[in-house]
C-alpha cells in the first residue's frame, strides 16, 4: 500500500526515500540528524528549503517515530528513514542500527541477516517452514513465508522472471559477481521447492562485502529491482547527499549559505 504521509503534492512526482542516521536526543527520543538536502534537488533551478512535517508513528520496522520533511522549493515531502531500512518494509534489509553502526553478534556471512527481511528465505534454506496452522497462533505463517521468500530473491536478483539487464543492474548494486546471480536463478527455473529458493537467497547474502555498507547496496538493489524509489543518504560528516552504493554515484551538498 502507498505511503500517504510522504506522497509529493505533485500528481506526476514519484515518492522519494531517503536515509539517515537515528542518534538519541536529551528527551530519551530519537531523531535524525539534520538533512539539509532532499533528494528532490536538482529537480529545478531551485535549491531545496526544507522544514520539519510531522513524525510517522511505527509499530513495525523501525519501532520508533520518523521523521517527514517538506521541501517547500520544490513542494514535496519525504519520509526520512533510518539506515538499514526501506519503505513498505515491517523488518530491516539490513543488520546495523538506528545511527548506522553495524550490529555485531555472533553470527557472519548470510546467518548475519537473521531478524531482517530475508529470515524467511534464510528459514527455507535450513528447511524450517513456517506454521501452516497453528491453534496457539503464530506470527510466522506459510503464506507470509512464501511471500517474503520470493520477494528476498527478487531483491537478491536470483527471481527466474528478471531479465539479464535488471540482474546485471542488481549485481552492480549489490557489489557481486553477476555470474553467481545468473546461476542460481537458473537453478530456480522449473519446479522447485522453498528450501532450494532460500539456498539460493543465502548464497548472494553470504557473497556481499561486509567491508561496505550492505544496507547501501541492498537498497540501491531493491531500487534496480522495482521494489522501491531511487534511495538517497545523508552522510552527516560530509553534508552531502549520497545517491549510490555501487559505483560510487553522484552527491551533492546542501546549500551554500546566503
């Protein structure tokens, strides 16, 4: 379901996603840091103004409220969303918290995406289906497994439906061999079970550079994908608006000061 709160005011604008880092306030809440640029700038000749809209109250994802910005130049809001999560999502695409740090834990490779989006994928390739009934209840049902499976291995690119061009353009965001994606949608092509779908999910998590900020790359992935807008990152230290993962993509900074 579209995203109401951030839709631009313009009929014939896309919505927009933008990322930055969540740091504790004085009050015990937590806020972003201070965006100086949208990701509508460039749009005109304009640069962006921009003003505080309203906060977004969560109950999934990112279990806090987030921050809505308008852009008063160019007439647009947009949500802004802490690292490691994307819109539409009820879990993270990637492990790191709200400021952006990675989480450590004992766990490496494609197990370290456990507790975000791709569990349920990661549940198949263990052969752990979730509950088809259950008369205690269950938030972990079959039918919700199965959609998130495939839309993990869109997002990874392995889905047997992508064309060559938009899993190349995944392999590009993600920062892995586009050889390893062709060859494990190949091996999704037929008849196979959920267990064979999620092995091939956990091959590209376990592929990714943990050197490089994943939920980047994951973002960027799911854009090429068709799963979400273009996403855009505040990088605080540079005041720049970052565009890209892989390659490194264009930035821009915030206004000069009058």
């Amino acid at each position: 379901m579209a995203d109401r709160g951030c839709h631009p005011e313009r009929e014939d604008a896309r919505p927009l996603f933008i990322t930055s880092a969540y740091r504790l306030a004085a009050d015990g809440s937590l806020v972003p840091d201070r965006v100086a640029v949208g990701p509508c700038d460039g749009h005109s000749a304009r640069r962006c103004q921009l003003k505080g809209h309203s906060w977004r109250p969560r109950s999934t994802g990112p279990r806090f409220p987030l921050r809505v910005l308008e852009c008063k130049s160019h007439r647009r809001r947009f949500t802004v969303y802490p690292p490691g999560h994307a819109p539409y999502q009820r879990a993270a695409i990637a492990p790191v918290a709200s400021d952006g740090a990675v989480v450590h834990g004992c766990s490496e490779g494609a197990d370290a995406f456990r507790g975000t989006v791709f569990t349920a994928a990661l549940d198949a390739a263990q052969g752990c289906a979730w509950a088809r009934s259950s008369p205690g209840g269950s938030d972990r049902w079959w039918s919700t497994q199965w959609r998130r499976i495939h839309r993990a291995m869109r997002l990874c690119g392995v889905e047997p439906s992508l064309t060559a061009r938009e899993r190349e353009a995944i392999a590009d965001a993600l920062g892995v061999d586009g050889l390893l994606l062709h060859e494990q949608a190949r091996g999704l092509e037929g008849v196979v079970g959920y267990r064979h779908r999620g092995t091939a999910v956990q091959a590209v998590l376990a592929a990714l550079d943990a050197r490089f900020p994943r939920e980047d790359a994951i973002a960027e992935a799911g854009f090429r994908a068709g799963l979400w807008a273009a996403p855009a990152r505040w990088d605080q230290t540079a005041r720049v608006l970052r565009r890209r993962a892989y390659p490194a993509g264009d930035t821009r900074g915030p206004p000069s000061p009058e």
